[in-house]
C-alpha cells in the first residue's frame, strides 16, 4: 500500500510531517509518496543525519505551497503545482491509495472536491472527527467542510458516519444522533425539524436529538449536524480538555505532597492524556470523496502524522468509498421519498 503524505503542508512543516513519515514506514507495512519541494524535503533528511533516502519513502516534486490564508477555491486552481494539488493528482490518477495533509483544511476540501471528486451522488463531502468520550467515543459529521447544510445533507452525512463507523471502526449498527439543543422532537430550527423527520423514515439505527453533554456520555455513536455547529461544538471540546489537562497538572505540581500523589496515579494521568490528545487520532477524514482523504491538524508533529498514516491505511484497507457507490441509490430514494412527505 501507498500513502501520499503533503510534506509542506501544516504549522510545522516540512521538518515534522517527514520525520511523521519516516515513523509510519519504519512501523507500519506502507510505502510514502512525500509531495513537496524536493530540495526541502532532503534538507530535513540532512538536519536528522539521515543519509540516504529511507527505503519505501519517495520524493515527488512540488514547487508551490498553498498558505492558510489564501482563498482556497483559488489557491487550488491557480497554484496547479502546490503540494496539495499535485498530491491529490497523484491520489486521482491511482498512483497512491491515500492523502494525507496538514495543510489548509478549505483548500484540502476545495481540491478533494474537484480533482478526486465526490462519490457519484453524494452532494456533500464531511468532515468527520474522532472524538473521545466517557465510553468509546463518537464520530462528529460535519464539523466544518460545510457552514450551511439542508436536510438532505444531513442524511446523507448520517449514513456515512453510520457507514464509517461500521467499516472502520467496526461498531455494529452504529447509534445515529442529531445534535440539539434538546432531546424532544421539537426542539431546533426548521433544519433540525426536518432532518428529524428523514432520520426517523431512514433505515439507519436513528436514535433521536442528542445534547452535546449527553454525547460525552456515550449517547450516540455517530452525531450529525451542519459544519458550522460542528466546528463549534469540536473547538469546545478541545479547549475544554486543554483547559482539565492544564489545571491537573498545576493541582499535580503544587506543592511536595501533591507531586508525590502524581507518582501513584502517573499511568492513569497519561492515559487521560493520550486520550485526549488529537495528535494520538492522528486526522479527521473527509468523507464523501471517492478516494481516502485525510485531514491532519495543523499543529500536527511527527508522533500526529503517523498516526494520520495508520488512519488512512485503515480507511484505504476497508473501500469505505465503495460502500458509499454500493449505497448511493438507497440514500437517494430515502432523500426523494422523505421530501416528498414534508
């Protein structure tokens, strides 16, 4: 299997996202296409005492990078040789079996969409997080690619994220909730409304509104909302856990008792961590788009990058777009069928 990993792309590139490559060949049966500026990439090898070129890595050339304030529906089409654009070339064109960037999360999204494409009949690409929780955790769909949504959006991010989470994650008929400000039917815009109603007539395991405090309880297995909310809800939660990490370790670091205390509970202290810890998911993927595309985080480092190759050697493995093509049609008649009752 070939993973092609935008070497330029994300806060600490290209130094981190290389050495994040180098991990995944050394401990993962996979070879790496690094995509990027090829004198740079070469000078990370040097500054790390690496001699030579490590066995099942290559180098592709790309003489652009696309920042993360540029306009990325622009960035894409103008700067044809970017790491990102080249990269996702590659991914169309069958030279890989999976991307992975850190980079631009729009222009990720902008260049899945039109160069590898969405599967036929999917209207949205999602993205779609990993986010832990008091039980085994959940996936989030959307939680940014798209800040306006219709009912028939969520739907269909409905069945990927059942579909992801029975492909990949291997949970038998996943729990799909629809993220709300309460759990009556009643309760939202008309957009919850609505999309209340598609669920309940779907085939898929609908459990009804979930609160996002009851998501962190282990309510659901798959919660749905539009990009905004979700992007919203994610950022919530990741300043929430830095903020329980930070103030553990001042309780911890206190004073001569409390470090002592540290020492007894050290193991379950780096469990939490790690579990809370984005860097050990690795990336989100964007679901919707006809070959595996993975989102890493912009701060990701190398131990981050790694672990973005495992998740896309896991999404590449299991042909999770094929499942989407297989069920296109079912997902279609459940649109067209469920509008026409509203």
């Amino acid at each position: 299997m070939k993973i092609i990993v935008d070497a330029m792309g994300g806060d600490n590139a290209p130094d981190e996202i290389v050495l994040g490559a180098v991990k995944a060949v050394n401990e993962n049966n996979v070879d790496i296409t690094l995509v990027g500026k090829g004198e740079d990439i070469l000078r990370v090898f040097e500054r790390h005492d690496i001699k030579e070129l490590p066995p099942g890595i290559e180098i592709v050339n790309a003489s652009e990078i696309i920042s993360p304030e540029e306009d990325p529906a622009t960035a894409i089409r103008i700067k044809k040789d970017s790491s990102l654009s080249v990269g996702l070339t590659l991914l169309r064109d069958g030279r890989g079996d999976a991307f992975v960037s850190a980079g631009s999360t729009g222009a990720l999204l902008s260049g899945a969409t039109l160069i590898v494409k969405r599967v036929r009949g999917i209207r949205r690409a999602a993205l779609a997080p990993f986010i832990p929780n008091t039980t085994n955790g959940f996936i989030l769909i959307d939680c940014g690619a798209n800040a306006e949504c219709t009912p028939e959006y969520l739907l269909q991010f409905a069945y990927m994220g059942s579909f992801y989470s029975e492909d990949v994650l291997k949970i038998n008929k996943p729990r799909v909730g629809l993220l709300n400000n309460g759990s009556e039917s009643t309760k939202g815009t008309s957009l919850q409304h609505e999309t209340y109603k598609l669920l309940q007539n779907s085939d898929l395991n609908f459990i009804g509104n979930v609160e996002a405090k009851d998501a962190m309880s282990g309510a659901c297995d798959v919660l749905v909302c539009d990009g905004f909310t979700g992007n919203i809800l994610l950022k919530a939660i990741e300043g929430t856990a830095s903020l329980i990490m930070s103030e553990l370790k001042n309780v911890f670091y206190s004073n001569a008792l409390t470090k002592l205390s540290a020492l007894f509970i050290k193991s379950k202290l780096t469990g939490l961590k790690n579990k809370m810890n984005p860097d050990t998911v690795g990336g989100t993927a964007l679901l919707g788009i006809s070959k595996p595309v993975i989102k890493a985080h912009g701060s990701s480092k190398a131990d981050a990058i790694q672990n973005a190759v495992k998740q896309a050697i896991r999404e590449a493995n299991c042909g999770i777009a094929k499942r989407f093509e297989d069920n296109i049609e079912a997902m279609k008649v459940s649109v067209d069928k469920n509008v026409a009752e509203l």
